[in-house]
C-alpha cells in the first residue's frame, strides 16, 4: 500500500468515527415481575399461583437536524415480546410513533379511572367487558402534534391501514380479514384548564364490509385532584362490533386515595351495557402498600352478569407482589 492510499484509509476511517460517535445511541433495559395468588369464589381455579416478568428494552438515537427516535420492546409475559414501537420526535412538528402494542389512538383512554393497582376489570376476575380500542389497539401509525398547542394540551391522530389485529414481520402482509378498509382516531387531552383536572375525549372509526357497516367509537371523560384524593368518570361507546354487529356503551366512575407516599387506596366501578340490553356491572376494591422497589397489591373484586350473561355472578381476590428494577 502506498503512503497516498494510507492517508486516504486513515482519513476515511477517522471520518466514519466521527460519525458513529456524533450518532451513537443507547440502549436501556428495565424491568420486574410479579408473583399472584388468585382466589375465585364459585369457580374451578386449578392452581391459583401465578407469575409475570416484566422487561422494557428502549433503545434510544439522533439524527443531525435534532429529530430523535425511540424504539421501545416490552416483554411481559415470560414467553414472547408483547408489542413494540418505534417513534420518532421531530423539532417542530410532534412525534411520529409505529405501534404494534396498543395504547395508541383510542386505546390510551379506553379507561383512564383512578386505581390503586388496576383497572377494574384486569384483576384476575374474568369480566368479559368491552371496551373501545379504535385504530390505535391494532398496528397503528400515531402522530402527537405537540407543538403550537395551548399549555397542558395534547392532540393525536392515529391511522390504521388495515386495523384487523395482525402484527407483520418486516415485508410481511396481513391476509384476508372482516375488515375491508382503514381505521382511524383522534384524541385530545388537557391538563392545565385547572389545578387538578384532566379531560379527555376521542373519536375513532373503522371501516368495515359494507354488511356490517363501519365500527364507530367515541369516549369522553375527565378526573379531577385534590389533596390526596382523585375522582373520575367516562363513557364510551362501540357501534358495529363483529360480525352481529352489536353495539357496547359504558360508564365508569372511580375514587382512589394516597394515604401517604406508600399506601393507596381505590374503588372503581364499570357498567356496560350491549344490544342484548342486558347490563354488566363490575367493582373493585384496592390496595397497594410500597417499600422501596416491591409492592403488595390486593384487590376485591365481583361482577354481576359476567360476559353479558344475565345471572352470571362472580366474586374473586388477587395478592400480589411485585419487585422492580
């Protein structure tokens, strides 16, 4: 190798240092797990021991112009990635967020009541209530305008391309489906109309064969506080949902408490009410105690006409301790 091509190898190699140092990322992991005992009054349970680990990868990068982008992995079940998403923070015009986890569009405020621990129907008890999910509970494109809003206000705009539940590796399709074109959402939150007050309202459709007709949601609500204590409320309705096409709409409402930093408490209720007009009421009763990076849960739960059967009555408790880190 001659001295002209060494310098032109040495100056090449510096160059693609200083770019992967003026562009090197991160990448963060996090984690826990959870251990339950779960106790169903009338019901055959098996073994009532169970368990859930928990482990977040957020990878984290810039580009030259300021935009940043995030690619976040969660693992939540001890066998396989629950969802993941890539989204990406411009400088002036929001952030674009890929999402194949839900919680997106819809989906964020699908219930957004107080708890002490969970959401009302998502303590061990099988509830069988429906609630929205609009584009943004599929694979979803996102987008958070974040920028030239009022203080305290967030608006996003979620759209699905064929929002029928499938997650694709890259290059790969989706297939047949009930669901004949795209989804979308829009959902906008505000926090700083007053001390303590957070409303949110969305609307969303889908756009279904023409059999069924388009799946339509909407939710609104807001909660609302004050010292230690938060109160809220929602409802929400679903119109064309499946292949019966029937219709869901809901009401819930929620007190929580913070005894002090480490001891909360909460009760929630969720009535909803289908096409059968049949109504399903599920309450909970909870209470989480912290110590540094574990926590003990319980919940008392019961639902009345459970899967929108009428009659079908149910009771059951969870404990649960989990650790961080």
């Amino acid at each position: 190798m001659n001295k002209l091509t060494k310098i032109g190898v040495s100056a090449l190699c510096g160059s693609l240092a200083s770019v992967a140092a003026a562009n090197a990322g991160s990448l963060d992991v996090t984690g826990g797990a959870t251990a339950t005992y779960t106790s169903l009054d009338g019901a055959v349970t098996g073994n009532p021991l169970g368990m859930a680990t928990a482990m977040t990868f957020t990878g984290n990068g810039e580009l030259d112009n300021g935009t940043t982008f995030t690619l976040t992995i969660a693992h939540t079940n001890k066998a396989a990635y629950t969802g993941s998403a890539i989204a990406i923070t411009t400088p002036s015009i929001g952030t674009f967020t890929y999402d194949e986890g839900g919680g997106t569009g819809l989906d964020r405020i699908d219930d957004m009541m107080p708890t002490a621990w969970e959401e009302t129907d998502g303590t061990g008890l099988p509830v069988g209530l429906r609630t929205v999910s609009g584009a943004g509970g599929n694979s979803d494109i996102e987008w958070n305008v974040g920028v030239g809003l009022p203080d305290g206000m967030n608006v996003y705009a979620s759209f699905a391309p064929r929002p029928d539940g499938s997650k694709n590796t890259n290059k790969g399709v989706g297939g047949a489906s009930g669901i004949e074109g795209n989804g979308w959402d829009i959902v906008l939150t505000h926090n700083a109309l007053l001390d303590g007050l957070n409303i949110f309202a969305g609307v969303g459709t889908i756009d279904q064969n023409p059999g069924l007709g388009d799946k339509d949601s909407e939710v609104y609500g807001a909660t609302y506080a004050i010292g230690g204590a938060t109160v809220g409320y929602q409802h929400s309705k679903e119109d064309n949902v499946g292949a019966s096409a029937v219709y869901y709409e809901n009401d819930a409402y929620a007190l929580s408490y913070s005894i002090n930093d480490d001891l909360s408490i909460s009760y929630g209720v969720h009535e909803s009410k289908g096409s059968s007009t049949t109504t399903l009421e599920a309450e909970s009763i909870q209470l989480a105690y912290s110590v540094g990076g574990a926590s003990i849960k319980f919940a008392e739960s019961k639902v009345d006409n459970q899967n929108y059967v009428s009659g079908t009555n149910k009771e059951g408790r969870t404990i649960a301790l989990t650790l961080a880190f």
